[in-house]
C-alpha cells in the first residue's frame, strides 16, 4: 500500500471544531507523546511508515507551512488579524496548523528530537543573546 499521491492528511481524520476556542479548553488531555504515538499508529496501520523519512517529512512540513501561508498570502495586515473570526477562514487555519504540527511531530519522532526540550533549550539562548533592556524593547 502506498501514501496517495494526492498528499494525505498527516494527523487523524478527526475533524475541527466547526468554530474556534480556547486551546486550553481541548488540549488539556493531550501530550506531545500522546499525539506522536496516534500519527504513528495511523501511519502504521496504513503502511506509510516506509514514506517517512526525515527528508520526506521536512519536505512535507515546508509544504504544509507553505499552505498556511497561502491563506493569509493576499491579506491586509488588519484582515490577516482578524482571521480567526471568520469561521470559514479559522478552519483553514486551524487545519494547516494542524498539518505543520503533525509533520513537525513525526519528523522530531523519526529523529529522536525531543522537540519541547529543543524549544526550550532555544528559548533559554534567544533570552541570553535578546536580553531585554527593561523597554520592552530588545533591539534597540
Ligand atoms: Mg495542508
């Protein structure tokens, strides 16, 4: 069995909220390592896993960043701002997202990246190399 060509989607077919809320209020039972073990399992079972390669899934995960910036392409600032409260424009959204989140996942699986703790290991360098100047502004 092969991955369609006509790109699959990378997560579950769970769909989206029909409109936007709180992400706290429907991420507070899911884990990194929770998410990451589901796509590993929905690829399992559909033999993808062969497919996911890490150039494979950076490829996949530049083109799904490149979808969400699609939606947002021709824009005003102040339209780009209020997207999320376009229902039909706020699915978009929360679906890309979704799509970068899960390829991100899997690449970071495949490699063996602990992807919270690489974020913050970088967290804690940006604040070392941005110090902050008591503005709030740091490029002064
Ligand atoms: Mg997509």
């Amino acid at each position: 069995m092969s991955e369609p060509s006509s790109r699959p989607a990378p997560g579950t077919s769970r769909p989206a909220p029909a409109a936007p809320s709180s992400p706290a209020s429907q991420s507070g039972d899911l884990t990194v390592a929770r998410l990451q073990r589901r796509l590993a399992e929905f690829a399992s079972a559909r033999d993808w896993g062969q497919y996911h390669t890490p150039k494979n899934l950076a490829a996949a995960l530049s083109v799904e960043a490149a979808e969400l910036v699609e939606i947002f392409q021709w824009l005003t600032p102040e339209e780009s701002a209020r997207v999320m409260a376009r229902p039909d424009m706020a699915h978009r959204v929360e679906d890309e997202v979704a799509d970068v989140f899960a390829y991100l996942l899997q690449f970071c699986e495949v490699l063996g990246v602990d992807a919270l703790q690489a974020l913050s290991s970088k967290i804690d360098r940006n604040e070392k190399r941005f110090p902050t100047t008591g503005t709030g502004h740091s490029m002064e």
